[in-house]
C-alpha cells in the first residue's frame, strides 16, 4: 500500500505543476466529467486530435479504432468550443469527417468537410482552409470530371500552406497535384510541380524521398527523357532499399525502373526488376499488382521477340487470374492476344480479337491509357490483312492522343505503321512524310549522347551498389578480425594470468593464517555491529510508528470533536451559533488534514503543500453552496512545511477562502478565487489568496479585531513570523510572507 500511496502522490503532483505551468501560457476551461472538474488547454485539445488521427490511420478497418478516433475528435471539439478555440475546433470537425467517411458514411462526412471550410474562411484560418480542400479533394475519384475537381481543390490549397509556412504540407500537396496532371496526360506540367515539390522535400530535411523520384522518373519517361527516367528511377530504388522501405511503394519503384530499362532495350535489367516488383506483390498478395507486372512481362517478352513463349505466359496468366468484370486487363489481354496471334501469323485467331477491340474503340480508342493497346493491334491487323483505308480511322485517333500527351513512343510507333500503310496503298509521298515524323520522333527518343549518359548511370549504380557491398564484405572482414584479435588477447591474458597466479600463490598461502586470524576478529566485531544495528532499526521504527498513532488519534480526535459539533449543531435554532460552529469544523478540518498527512506519508516532518492546499480547497468547496460556479485557480510551488507552520498556514487558507466563497460574490453566480504559494527569495515565502468578487465595505478597518477571523489570521500570522498584509481592489487580496525553517525547506 506504501507504494501504491506514494505512485499515486507523485502523479497527482505532477498534474499539479502541469497545471500551474500551463496556466501562465494558455487559457483553460474546465469541464465536468462524472462529478469531477477538467481543465483543457489548447495544448491537451491538439493532444486529442493527434490520438484520433492516430487510432483513424492505423492499420486495418476495426471498428473500435474508429470509435477511438471519433471520440477523441467529439472531446476535441467540445473541449475548443469551451475556450473558443477555433483551429482545435475546425481541426476536430475535420477529423470527425475524416472517421466518418473511412465508416462508410460518405454523405454525412462530405457535409461535414464542407462545414470545415465555410468555418475555416469565415474564421480567416487558412492552414485549416488548406486541410479542408485537401480533404474535399479525397471524395472524388481519379477520373473524367472528378479528377478536375481533385486538382481545383489541390491547386486552392498549396498557395494557403505557402501563405502559412507549412513547407511539407505544401511539398506533399504539388506531389498529389503532379499525380493528377499525370493522370490528364499533361505531363510536362506533372513534371514541373513534382520538381518543385522535391526541392520543398529537400528544404526541410525529409529523407523519405523515394515516391517522389519514382514519379519524376515515371514522368521523364513519359516525356521521353529516357536518362532523367533512368536516374530518377535509380535513385528511388536506392532511397527506398536505404530506407527499409518494403511497402508496395517498392513493387511500384522496381516495375517503373523495368518499364524504362524496357523501352531503352536493355532486356536483362527490366527483367530483374520485373522479377523484384513481382516478388513484392506476391509477399503483399496484391491480386491487381500482379496481374499489371506479369502482363508487362509478356511485353518484354514480346519485346526480346519470344513470341511463342508470350502465348504460353499469356495464356497461363488468363487461365489463372482472369480479367472478369476489369475493362482495363479484358483490353490488356485482348491485345496482347491479338499482337503475338500476329505475330505468329495466326490471322484468323487474331481476328476475333480484333473484333472484341474494335467493340471497345468508341469508348476507349480516345482515351488515355488504352486508346494504344485498343488502336494498334487494329491498326496492324488491318495493315496486315491488306484493309489499308479502315486503318486510317484507328492512325487518326491514335495520333491525336499521343500528340496530345506528347506521348514519343506511340508517337513513332504510329508514324511508322501510317508511313507503311500509305506506302502499300501508293501513296508515296504521304508515305515519306509520315516516315521522317517517325524517325525524328525515333531520334528524339534514341539519340547517341543519352545512351551514353544512360550507361554512365547504369555504370555508376552498378559501382554504388558494388561498393556498398565491398564495404559490408570489409566490415564484416574487420569484424571477423576484431574477433580473432580478441580471442588472441583473452588467449594471452588467461596464460599470462596462471603464471602470474602461481607466482602469487606462495605469498597468499603464506599470509593465509595471519590474515585468517584477523578475519575471525573482524566476524565476531561485525556480528556485534550488526545486532546493534538491527536494534537501532527495531528503535526507529517504534518510534514511526508512534508518531504516525500520535498523528492518526489526533486526527480521530479532531473528527470526534467535528462530529460531536455537528451533533450539536441538529440542536441549535441560532443562525450566529450555526454558522460559528461551521467555522470551527473548517478550522479543525484544516488542522485534521494535516495530521491525516502525516500519518499517511513515510515523511513524518514535514507537509507537501501542494497537495494538502488542493485537498483543503476541495474540501471548502464541498461544504458550501453549489448553486455558485466558483472556479478556483491555483500556483503552488513544490515546497515542504515543517507541521508547526503548516498548521498556521491552513487555518489562514481556511479563513481566507470560506469568507471569500461566502461574502465576496453576494448578487453573483460565478466568481474566481486564486491562490498562490512561492519562494519569493531564499529565506522568504509568500502566500497571497485572492478572488474577483465584491471587495470589503467603505467602512471597514482592517485593523479591528472584533472580526474573530481576521483576528485569527493576524495572530496565526505572528506566530509565523510573518507580515500580514490587506488589499481592497478588484476585490479582496490576503498575502502573509513569512520566513519558512531552513531545516525543514526540502524542496528539490
């Protein structure tokens, strides 16, 4: 029970000097919660806010963690509320909408993210109107109409967290943006915004760059800036292996790389990486990722020209992970089917094929993202089967898309097919014009200085990754070393010991009866030293013992005597003999309290004020009208008090507090008294006890003692030592300095 006692005293002091020391810096409210009064300041409700964010993202749906996070964020609120703080209070509505749309309540949270920015514009808090578009942007998909939402709402937030200084808000929001104009196709400007979002990335120190060079390498590429690609796709694979990132981020990284090392015909490394992306989405079983990764290695395979293998992949795949109701792998496979069918001169294979991709075309033979894998094989079916004037429908709206997106590839690839078709169908000089669009297109893409920049990078990642590995091989050579060495060393110690052990022996065999002699001397003088001891010991903890009995009668006695008070009073019709003995139960009270102290503390000297005020504070306001909202605002320092000022000191707190919660708030429901204890110099300290209320008559004397309180607190205050002082101002002020026992400060 000891411990139990003293763990529970030292929390409650701790919250005690939290308190205090979050009184002078912030506004505080309090808030009652079963019978109790709960103080919330700006710093406890951004604390709420943090929790509920925490138990929202953790990972998986549970239930409970989302009841978590909305109870956190209604405290919040109730809490900002409370002391109009109005970002606590925008922040948890956000929060709330946040938990509400992850629960499936999409209509409710979409209202409540609304209600976040008109508040946020009208309070004029622009981080918070930051937070609110960002988080409208969510309730729209990636597509069409919604996607344009998505960037209005991302492009009216990073001007807010610029204006407000937040860099990696703003750095995280230009990387979302660029994403979406990645997904509009308008990748030049993607392209901009994730490079400026990098060097923001960069400015604050944040390591985890390994999503954002893997975007500027995927949109390089797209640009066909096929050594930017590379070197950004490096180096996300060697920041996210450096940062232990084994997240589905990395199968992401490792396929882009892939898709790169493709296009530039460098088969070997697409297929490693391939490999390592594959083996990530296995390890996650991320269905969709692997169907995407396998589908790019029939490409490559189709690329590297082994096209019956291609089929048997392709057809492996299909059987065991079929596209059903996915458009995007139903044209993927169609596809592929139809090319390698081509390819391996299967025509009237093909041609069913073909007929499934030409259903697709007038939904998807314009859009990004299939209009190649719908437009090509057609086009190549008709360019083979000698149809030459359907193909120039399905060249047209493939040229126009890639042109659009600037997309080189597709861009070369289709000027190719059209110079062939125009040749075929005679049309010469139509036929030589497409042909110098392809090869200046083919030019831009495969010109002699990026391949060799793209073999320096090539060279220089292989020399970092041989380098890393040389190192940990020397490492692991040192360590090795290290271990022989010390083997050795412990190997010459153990030698060097026995001999130097046998030398010493005849000298400690010789000293061995002297020393046995003396050692039976020191045994018989310890074995008296220690029963002398343990009855010193028996002696201390007799006399704890009766001086915590001492404090605990006194204690029982003092309750007898308020008990037998309160008996007395049942008996008396008298409102002055009332009201006198009340007193006098408050008086002995303060003086039970510390007595009830003592013998509860391992301390039998001196008194913790901070905790005896508090009890006595709540005490007092107990005994008095609740009908008044009297809030009582405490600054106690850590100080110890011998019993004899404590004493003194309490019956002053006793007298100055009733009188205030019982004459200074006359006409008033609310009232504030503060109290206050500090070492004012090394020698002195001060008490003062203070409240906001009606203040004393014109006409009083403070010094006529007819008043037995204020005589009472006058006399207490000489036995101090002290100086008493009274002041009439907004109110009534009692500050008593007194000088407290040297012996008995045990303040730390």
């Amino acid at each position: 029970m000891k411990w139990l006692l003293k763990y529970t005293l030292l929390i409650a002091a701790a919250l005690i000097l939290k308190c205090a020391s979050a009184q002078k810096l912030e506004i505080q409210s309090p808030l009652s919660k079963n019978g109790r009064t709960i103080f919330y300041t700006k710093t406890n409700i951004d604390t709420l806010i943090r929790l509920g964010n925490y138990y929202l993202n953790r990972p998986g749906e549970a239930k409970k963690d989302l009841d978590s996070a909305l109870h956190y964020a209604q405290r919040a609120n109730t809490a900002s509320i409370s002391i109009n703080y109005k970002q606590g209070k925008g922040q948890s509505m956000l929060l709330q909408s946040k938990v509400l749309r992850e629960a499936g309540n999409k209509d409710a949270a979409f209202v409540t993210a609304n209600a976040v920015r008109n508040y946020a514009t009208k309070a004029q808090l622009p981080k918070l109107l930051a937070d609110a578009y960002m988080s409208l942007a969510d309730f729209y998909s990636s597509e069409n109409d919604d996607l344009a939402v998505r960037i209005s709402y991302t492009e009216k937030a990073i001007p807010l967290y610029h204006l407000t200084g937040h860099v990696l808000d703003q750095a995280k929001a230009l990387k979302m943006l660029g994403d979406y104009y990645h997904l509009q196709a308008n990748n030049a400007k993607a392209l901009i915004l994730v490079e400026q979002s990098l060097s923001l990335f960069k400015s604050v120190g944040y390591k985890d760059l390994q999503g954002v060079y893997d975007l500027l390498g995927y949109l390089n590429a797209r640009l066909g800036n096929d050594v930017q690609a590379l070197k950004y796709g490096l180096l996300a694979v060697s920041t996210a292996e450096a940062r232990s990132d084994t997240s589905m981020q990395l199968c992401t990284i490792y396929n882009r790389v892939a898709i790169t090392y493709n296009g530039l015909k460098k088969y070997n490394e697409a297929f490693n990486y391939y490999q390592k992306a594959l083996n990530v989405a296995l390890l996650y079983k991320d269905k969709e990722a692997i169907q995407q990764i396998r589908f790019n290695q029939i490409i490559l395979l189709m690329s590297m020209h082994k096209t019956k293998q291609s089929l048997n992949y392709l057809q492996s795949i299909v059987s065991h992970y079929p596209p059903g109701n996915n458009t995007r792998w139903r044209i993927t496979a169609l596809s592929l089917f139809a090319t390698i069918h081509m390819d391996l001169n299967h025509m009237t294979e093909s041609r069913r094929y073909v007929d499934s991709l030409i259903y697709y075309f007038p939904e998807f033979g314009k859009e990004f993202g299939y209009a190649p894998f719908v437009n090509q094989p057609i086009i190549k079916f008709y360019y083979k089967t000698g149809q030459f004037k359907k193909a120039y429908k399905y060249l047209v709206a493939n040229d126009s898309m890639a042109r659009a997106r600037n997309n080189l590839t597709t861009i070369a690839t289709n000027e190719l097919m059209w110079s062939k078709i125009d040749s075929a169908n005679g049309s010469y000089a139509n036929a030589l014009s497409h042909y110098q669009l392809y090869k200046a297109a083919s030019d831009s893409l495969k010109n002699i200085d990026n391949k060799k920049q793209i073999m320096g990078l090539q060279y220089q990642f292989d020399i970092d990754n041989k380098n890393r590995d040389i190192l940990v091989l020397k490492q692991k050579a040192q360590l090795q070393q290290n271990r022989i060495d010390n083997e050795m060393n412990v190997r010459n110690a153990v030698l060097g010991g026995l001999v130097l052990l046998m030398a010493l022996s005849g000298l400690i065999y010789s000293r061995y009866n002297v020393k046995n002699k003396s050692n039976k001397l020191l045994t018989l003088q310890q074995i008296e030293i220690n029963r002398q001891n343990s009855t010193l010991l028996k002696l201390v903890d007799e006399k704890e013992w009766l001086l915590k009995e001492i404090h605990h009668r006194v204690k029982n006695n003092l309750q007898i005597v308020i008990s037998l008070l309160n008996t007395q009073s049942a008996y008396l019709e008298n409102e002055d003999a009332l009201e006198a003995i009340k007193n006098s139960q408050h008086r002995m009270q303060a003086m039970s309290l510390i007595h009830q102290k003592l013998y509860q503390s391992n301390d039998l000297g001196t008194i913790d004020m901070a905790v005896y005020i508090r009890e006595l504070v709540e005490y007092l306001s107990e005994n008095f009208s609740r009908e008044k909202r009297i809030a009582v605002k405490m600054d106690i320092a850590a100080i110890r008090l011998a019993v004899s000022q404590a004493v003194p000191l309490g019956l002053i707190l006793n007298e100055a507090i009733s009188n205030a919660i019982k004459y200074a708030f006359v006409n008033r429901l609310t009232g504030q008294i503060d109290i206050c204890l500090k070492q004012i110099s090394d020698e002195k300290h001060l008490l003062c006890i203070a409240d906001d209320g009606i203040g004393l008559p014109p006409d009083f004397n403070a010094d006529n003692l007819e008043s037995l309180g204020m005589s009472l607190m006058r006399g207490l205050t000489e036995q101090l030592d002290g100086e008493f002082t009274l002041k009439n101002d907004t109110g009534v002020k009692v500050c008593i300095v007194f000088e407290a026992m040297k012996f008995n400060n045990l303040e730390k």
